[in-house]
C-alpha cells in the first residue's frame, strides 16, 4: 500500500470521541452565536457613549460662551481688530468715495454706512476697504488717515444675531473704549451694525 | 461553525503534532478558541488559518516546556537544492499495519509534513506556504524521511 494511503488509514483513526465533540461544538456555539451580538453591543454602546460626551461638552461649551460676561467679549473683539489693525493687508478698493467703498462690499448681509458717531472725530480721509471677520463674523474694514503717522480702522458687521447675545449696547449709546495691543479700540452699535475702531495715536518725541 | 468532519481533520493535525490523543484535544480546543474569540471575518482559508494557531500554540508549549522537538530550520539550510518533491514519497509502498511504526519514527516536523501531503494533499509548495519553511528545508526534510522510512524497512526485513 502507498505510504500516503496507508497514512490517511492511519490517521483517519483518530477521531473526536462523541463527548469531545459535544463539547466543541457546545464552545462553538457560545462563542459565534454570541460573538457578534456582542460586538455590535460594544459598538453600539461605544458609538453611544462617544456622541453623548460630544453632545455634552459642545452644550458646555455654547453655555459657557453664552454666560461669559460682556467684559469677556470686548476683550476678545478688541484683540482680534487690534491685530487686524497692526498688520494691515492690502486694500481690496481703494477709493476716498465712501459710495465707491459701499458699492465694493457685495457679499455681506448688511451694507456699510458712514458713520454719523466716527464722523464726528477729528478729520480723517478715507483711504480704502477690504472683507475681513470679528469673531467669525464676515465684516468690513475701512481705512482711514489723519496724518502721516495717525491712521484708523474701521470695522462694521451685522450687530443682530450673535453679537446681540454677546453685547448688550443700544443704539448711538455712548461707545465704550478700552485698549489692547496698546492700540485704542472703541466699539459701540449705530443703525443695526457693530461698529468698532482701532486708532494709533503716535506721538512725537 | 465547524463541522464534525473539520473538526476531527484539525484533531488529526494536532494528533500529527503532538502524537497523545489527549494533548490533541487540549491543543485543537484552545487553537479554536482562539480562533472564535478573534475577528475572523477576512480569512480566506479558515482550516488554514486555524492549523496555523494550533501549530503557534504547540510551539509556545514546546517552549514553556523547553523541550522544542521541532526541527530547526537553520540544521536544513544547507541541504535545499535537493531534486525531490512530495511524489517522491508515493513511491514508498507499506502494508498497513506498518502505518503505526512508521508514524512513531518521525519527527514533528515530519508528521506535519506526513499530514499536510496525506491528509490535505498539499505539495511541497504548499506546506511551505503554510508552515512558513523554505520550501529547500521542506525537501530536504522529506528526503531525510524517505531515506528513514527505507532503511527502517531495510532493517526491520534484515531482522525476519
């Protein structure tokens, strides 16, 4: 007989006895069925677990920006256009016609106006605008000059909606000043906009 | 799940490496085990994955034990250019009752081999794919077993 016949006679002899195999596939049986029932559970729950905590933390989140006090977000306004300020990008219009600047803004949800409150400040001379944000939010930026060293920035955007949850300022109320960056930034609310200022006041030695 | 007939084929190879029925048992029921608890979803060959736990969990044994009776592969390295193949061992005939002596004179590593040609008819190719052996090493390990079987049958008709 071939060596490979006589083998598999051989070998086919050796057998799962009758309880051997009750047991295996008793073993069988506990592990698949419930293998994947199981995995699907701890998925689940897993899943579950992991949009609970980012549920929880982003309403944390919104609940903690929403109690900040309105000292928190002027601070934070007049960071940003402080910055802003400081490291001016190019123009996008350049023109001294506050008509030819408002006619450039086309993609915002308000239109720029000339402001009756910045007007009345010392001359300044319009020498441009560009799209920029405060606190996410799209907005205009002006630029204007008094002198050879003093210049100012003007920036406008929509005041209802997110600004009016974070800034309880009134119509043509008195503007509140503060400082950051050591540029002066006046921020006050005229006609539905949010108006906000930062001025260098360079002084000769 | 596995069937009666696959059950018992893996209590075959694991019978082919340990050579006690109860130690087979033990090996088969811990290699499916394993098996079950893993994600399996992606094996293609499922008895071949399996055989490959077993043999995993005998070596660990076997080095728990310090009693390694694999062979080692680097003893083989220098003998791979041998012209035979798994065909060569069909030209040994035996009668039956022989089986069992032959069985008992082999190696570990040489059951295996023994297993994966008679049972699950596999080339030298394959058992090298499988057991992860250079296919060199597999042909100079069924050539040493060819020469073994032949001169125990040399022997044992001397002794008649």
């Amino acid at each position: 007989m071939k060596l490979s016949k006589s083998m598999q006679n051989h070998l086919g002899k050796i057998e799962l006895n009758p309880k051997q195999l009750a047991q295996l596939n008793s073993m069988q049986q506990e592990l698949v069925v419930n293998k994947q029932p199981a995995n699907l559970l701890t998925k689940k729950i897993a899943l579950s677990l992991v949009a609970t905590m980012v549920l929880i933390i982003t309403i944390t989140f919104f609940a903690m920006q929403k109690s900040m006090p309105q000292e928190y977000w002027i601070a934070q306004i007049a960071d940003e256009v402080a910055k802003n300020h400081l490291t001016p990008k190019p123009l996008e219009v350049v023109s001294n016609q506050i008509l030819d600047v408002q006619n450039y803004f086309t993609k915002l949800d308000f239109l720029p106006i000339s402001s009756q409150i910045f007007n009345q400040q010392l001359s300044k001379k319009l020498t441009g605008g560009r799209y920029c944000s405060i606190e996410g939010s799209r907005a205009a930026q002006l630029r204007f000059v008094e002198d050879k060293y003093n210049h100012t920035t003007l920036f406008q955007t929509n005041y209802t909606g997110e600004f009016s949850d974070k800034l309880k300022l009134h119509d043509n109320s008195t503007p509140i000043t503060t400082y950051a960056r050591g540029v002066e930034i006046t921020i006050w609310q005229e006609k539905g906009l949010l108006m906000v200022t930062a001025k260098n006041k360079k002084q000769l030695p | 799940m596995l069937n009666k007939q696959q059950l018992n084929k893996l209590y075959q190879y694991s019978y082919s490496l340990t050579t006690n029925s109860d130690d087979a048992y033990d090996l088969l029921q811990t290699g499916l085990e394993k098996y079950l608890r893993k994600n399996t979803n992606n094996i293609t060959n499922e008895m071949a994955y399996i055989r490959q736990i077993i043999r995993n969990q005998f070596i660990d044994q076997q080095r728990r034990k310090k009693c390694i009776t694999f062979e080692s592969i680097e003893a083989d390295k220098y003998q791979t250019t041998l012209a035979i193949d798994t065909s060569s061992l069909e030209q040994i005939v035996i009668v039956e009752e022989q089986a069992k002596m032959v069985w008992e004179l082999l190696s570990t590593s040489e059951r295996e081999i023994i297993y994966l040609w008679a049972i699950e008819g596999y080339t030298a190719k394959q058992i090298s794919d499988e057991t992860r052996v250079p296919r060199g090493t597999i042909l100079s390990r069924i050539h040493r077993l060819k020469h073994r079987i032949g001169n125990q049958f040399k022997q044992l008709k001397g002794d008649e």
